[in-house]
C-alpha cells in the first residue's frame, strides 16, 4: 500500500481507536430517538446484529499487475548481458491489496481509485467473506475523487450488498463501524464514532468538491475501500486515509461520503459519465482576513471571486463578493464544501443557496446544469523547438476551469508535463498559466501555436503560478 504525505504522513486508509464501551448507543428501531445507555444491560449490548447483516457484503480485492523494467544504459552492453542477462527490460510483477463493498446484488463493487492503480495490464481479484472469489472488470475509475467501481464476472446468484445511507443524515457522534482487511490478515471490524463531518482542509484528495467523514473506528493499511457502516447496517462511507506519524493508526481517519459514492454508483449501473456540475464562478475560502473585513460572524463559507457571463451563477444572480454560506440550508465551511453540496444534488436539481451581500442575508435559486463539454481544440500537445515543448495544455474554458477549481477566462494552462521534453527542463509544472510569449499576450492554444511558429533564440516567456508572474528568458 502506498502513502502519501502532508504535514503528517497520510495514508490511502484510515484509522482511529476503539470506542469506549460506555459510550455505546442502545440499538433502536429506525423511528428512534439516539439514547445513552441507562443501565448495565444497555451498556453490554452487543453489535454482532450489525456485523452479521454487513460483512458478508465486504471483500478483499486483490489487484496483480505487469510493468515493464526500464532498460538499463548498460543493458546492451556484451560484458554486461554476459553477467545479468536479459533482467532489464522484462515485466515486473506487482501486488497491491485493499477492500471493497458489494453495494448491488448483481456484482457491482465499490473501492478506491488508488486500490486498483496500476501501471499495464492488471488482474482484479475480489474473495468475498465466504471465500468465493471472482474476478472484477473495472467499470468506473475517478482518481480525483479515489472512487472505482468494479463488476464481478460470473455472479450469476444474488449476492449479499449493502445498502447506501443517506451521509447528509449522519451526526458527529453516532457510532460507527469500520470492515475491511488490515495488513492482510483478514476481515476485520472496529468500532468508533463519527468524529467530524465535511471535512476538506486535511491535505489528502485532488478534487475541488471532496469533502470527508472523520472517524476514530481504527482502520489501517489494507482497509482502503472498505467499509464504514451506521448501526442499521447501511453504508455512510468508503474508508480512504488517514493522519499518521507511524503509518498505523493514530485515531483519524476518512471517509468518503456515501453520498458521494452514490452518484459513482448510478453513473456504473447507467453506463453514463458523472455529470459535472457547472457553477461558473469562482470560489475562495473564507479566511480570518476575509471574514473581518465582511464583518462576517463566522470564519466560514465560500467567497465568489468572479462569475462567468453567460453561466449559471451569473444567470442565478449571483455577484463576485457575495458569501456562500448555506446550500438547502446545510452550513457550508469552505468552497470545497460548497461545491460538494452542489455536486451531490446532482444536474438537473435546483439547489437554494444562502448569501452575504453586504452585510445582508439573501436566498437565490440555483439551476444545476453540467459543465458544457471540452471541444477537440480546447486541449492540445505543444512540440517543437521551443520552451513548452512536451507541455500539454487546455484553454481555460468552463469545463477546464472547474475541473481544476479555476477562474475560467482566457488563457492556456499547463495539464501534464513531459518528463523529457523541454517544458520539465525550464521548470514548467502542471497549472501554470501561459500568460505571455515574445511580449504577446496568450489568449488561446490557437493563439499560442501561432506564436510558437516564430523561431527566436531567445525566447522570453510569462507565467502565472500561484497567483504571481513569473517573467523566464530561455534559450532558443
């Protein structure tokens, strides 16, 4: 399992402690209010119900996958050969291991992206909790959201799932419980509560709209997308990551929403993409400054930074300066949350929005239309001989713009850079914006392109990184 790290060392799982048994919750019908325990015998109940109606929806899921070595300098070398032979150049096998969670009777299978990751050809292999195993088809992958969704081959019989919870519902508090596989050993449950909710601040996940459920249930590597489950046995979210100094686990933990993982879901079962939503407008975090200088009672909430003529925001009414505070009434903390909630409503959905215009509350209503689609000359490979060669760049238009949590507007920006061309030599990196080429405003790839024809031995060039310009002279 591979981790990644922020401040801390981040995990692609999660983690927590174990529940104190006196904070446990008496098992109520579903019409029931939430009790603390008020006697011995409600502090002994037991949560093997639950367990017993979750497991045999959770699995392991084995990914084997080929990549081919890279070729050594010396691999052609006769000398060389004679002693090491034909190593270099030859497939190289890799194991990973994970979770997953059967969420339809017919076979389909929630994980995270980062699971099924790999490089070449991969096998999928899912063992359910009675040790059947099947192999798995890849059907939906979304790595900025860390969402797959697999198919079983061959179930022919109903199979055991579970059912998707309604996350919005869930408060911190309520108990929890976290199945998978950590480190191999086998399924396994751990018990905890729900720690925090719409959390988005914590240095894991590349999409603009993620926001995570935080947790105690003590989840560590091997128990990525598997599953966190509520005491009806319901499904609040996929186990994803968690904080750690050591790589085990610490007490937080994160999960994806199953609100979230829903539309993932429906997008499998439909053969349809997920639908974008389109905002058209820009969104900031409201921070301490922010919140003075609007006189704003809480440092929270989404500041709109600009609106596109012509989009929905603009068409709402909504005006660069107001506050995003509320969406259908639900609190938002920052502008990953905002756009969560406007996601998870889904195109085609109206969402109310609550505003600070000037010291004023307001409400406007929000049509929720998908982001218009990305043209075959909105994203190109530039080549050649001048700086942004091996650079592939995208004109910032409304699909590009909020897929990368940007002000949509004129301009080329950086997507992907090649290791080996001269674009990673200068230094480019993915999001930067081309802002100017031999003194020339950039305004399009078209334009770009145009001005790229023109051979110079030097080259002065104008980027936009984090806000700044950065002004570079290159060779030609």
């Amino acid at each position: 399992m591979t981790m990644t790290k922020t401040k801390f060392a981040v995990g692609l799982f999660a983690g927590t402690t174990a529940v104190a048994a006196t904070m446990l919750v008496l098992l109520q019908p579903a019409d029931a209010q939430r009790q603390v325990p008020v006697s011995r015998q409600a502090v002994q109940l037991s949560f093997a119900p639950v367990v017993r109606a979750a497991k045999p929806a959770v699995v392991n899921v084995f990914v084997k996958s080929q990549s081919r070595r890279r070729a050594s300098p010396l691999s052609e070398d006769p000398f060389f050969r004679r002693f090491f032979g034909d190593r270099f150049g030859m497939p190289r096998v890799q194991n990973s291991l994970g979770s997953g969670v059967i969420v339809s009777d017919d076979g389909l299978v929630v994980t995270n992206a980062h699971v099924i990751k790999s490089r070449g050809q991969a096998e999928i292999r899912v063992v359910l909790s009675d040790q059947r195993q099947f192999t798995a088809r890849v059907l939906v992958q979304d790595e900025k959201s860390d969402i797959a969704i697999l198919k079983l081959n061959g179930a022919r019989e109903r199979l055991p799932f579970l059912e998707l919870a309604n996350s919005d519902a869930i408060e911190v508090g309520d108990l929890v419980l976290a199945i998978g596989n950590p480190f191999g050993v086998g399924q396994t449950v751990t018990s905890g509560i729900v720690s925090a909710l719409a959390r988005s601040r914590v240095g894991i996940g590349n999409s603009n709209s993620q926001v995570f459920i935080q947790t105690d249930a003590a989840i560590n590597p091997g128990n990525s997308g598997g599953a966190l489950v509520d005491m009806k046995g319901r499904l609040v979210g996929i186990n994803t990551a968690i904080y750690s100094r050591s790589g085990g686990s610490n007490g937080i933990g994160f999960a994806i929403p199953a609100n979230l993982v829903a539309l993932y879901v429906k997008s499998a079962a439909t053969g349809r993409a997920v639908a974008k939503v389109w905002l058209g407008a820009g969104l900031k975090d409201v921070d301490r400054g922010i919140a003075d200088s609007l006189g704003l009672k809480r440092v929270a909430g989404a500041l709109v930074t600009n609106v596109q003529r012509q989009g929905p925001a603009a068409k709402a009414g909504l005006r660069a300066g107001d506050v995003i505070t509320a969406v259908n009434d639900r609190l938002v903390a920052d502008a990953r949350g905002a756009r969560y909630r406007l996601t998870t409503l889904g195109v085609g959905k109206s969402a109310k929005l609550g505003i600070l215009r000037r010291g004023r509350v307001r409400e406007i209503s929000l049509d929720l239309v998908a982001v218009p689609k990305i043209t075959r000359g909105d994203v190109g490979l530039l080549t050649g001989e001048h700086p942004f060669d091996g650079a592939r760049v995208a004109n910032t238009v409304p699909a590009v713009a909020e897929e990368l949590g940007i002000d949509a507007g004129d301009g080329v920006i950086v997507i992907d850079i090649d290791r080996d061309g001269y674009a990673a030599a200068i230094g480019l990196r993915p999001r930067d914006q081309i802002v100017e080429v031999g003194g020339r405003k950039v305004t399009s790839i078209a334009g770009l392109q145009r001005l790229l024809r023109r051979r110079a031995d030097v080259w002065d060039i104008a980027i936009r990184r984090n806000g700044r310009v950065l002004r570079l002279r290159v060779a030609g």
